[in-house]
C-alpha cells in the first residue's frame, strides 16, 4: 500500500521568507500596488524558488528577506491553538494566514539587525569595529541594494545608536536578493 504523506522533519524553529514589491520600486509598472508574500523555510532551496514561483506572475521589482531570528514552533503553535478558540470561525477558510501570523508573533531573539543605510566604507568600517571592540560576532553580513544588513548577537545598542545611516530591530528581514519580474 502506498503512503503519500509528505514527511517533514521535526524542528523546534525555522525562518520565514518575506517577498515585497514596494510601490516607490514600481511606479513604472501597470496597477503597482504593494504586494507582500510570505513562505515557510523548510528548506532554503525548494521554499525559495517556490516563493519565486509566486511572485513571477506579478510584474514589478522584487524584494526577497528573510527573518534574522528564528521562530519558536511551539509558542506559535499555542498562540494559534488559542486564538482559534477565542475567535468566531473567521479564520476557518484563511488557517495558512493565521500560522504565518502565529509564526511572525514569536521568534526566537538571538541576534539583531543593523542596517547601515549608506556604501560609504568608513560608515560600514566604524560599525564593524564597534563590534570588534566590544567583541560582538558577526554572524551575517549581506550587501543590500541601499548598502549593508549586519546580522549579529544582541547586544547594547546605545554603541550604534547615534551613527548616521545606521538602524537596527531586534527582530527583522535580512535581504537575500532582488528580482525584475517582466
């Protein structure tokens, strides 16, 4: 007998992918409003290009994040449990939404966001030194269209918090790529 159940590996955490086509990107195209796709990263290959999938038949330009920390399966689990009991059945047919919401309310906060709006090297050199002095790893550090995300361990902001062009979130989206859609 066959068994067609997809088979998923348990986890405790995973990330989400977020696909933004900003209106001050695509005023050049036809009907450009805002549009936003989120995907649940099982696995980074397979969920990427299935986001891509989802967004090629909407023209414009493409943003594709994904989120610094991980989520917490269990919390989001309980949060979705509870909140389906507490509401009236409106979520009955949207249950996929709700999950994504229930995921997106509780990650797991291990590292911060600094995004250093700007190519200037010497503003990109004195926030990687700040963290080299206060002994803060780098976990990732990607090029944006705009200038640079940093994805780094938590630590006291106070040190950054002054700089210009340079932000940071406790929980965001780190930038993967950008993508024209014809």
């Amino acid at each position: 007998m066959s068994d067609n159940k997809e088979r998923i590996e348990p986890t405790e955490s995973l990330h989400l992918y977020l696909a933004l086509r900003r209106n001050k990107t695509n005023r050049d195209v036809a009907n450009h409003r805002e549009l936003c796709f989120h995907q649940v990263v099982r696995d980074e290959g397979i969920d990427l290009a299935l986001l891509k999938l989802r967004i090629s038949f909407h023209a414009g330009v493409w943003r594709i994040h994904r989120t610094v920390n991980p989520r917490n399966l269990k919390r989001a689990r309980i949060w979705m449990m509870k909140h389906l009991i507490d509401t009236d059945g409106s979520y009955d047919y949207r249950i996929e939404t709700l999950w994504k919401k229930a995921l997106m309310n509780n990650p797991i906060k291990e590292n911060i966001l600094i995004d250093i709006d700007t190519k200037k090297p010497e503003t990109i050199n004195s926030v990687k030194e700040i963290l080299r002095r206060n002994n803060v790893p780098i976990v990732e550090e990607i090029a944006t269209p705009n200038g640079y995300h940093v994805v780094c361990p938590i630590f006291d902001t106070r040190l950054i918090q002054e700089m210009e062009d340079v932000g940071y979130t406790r929980d965001g989206f780190v930038f993967v790529e950008e993508i024209r859609i014809d």
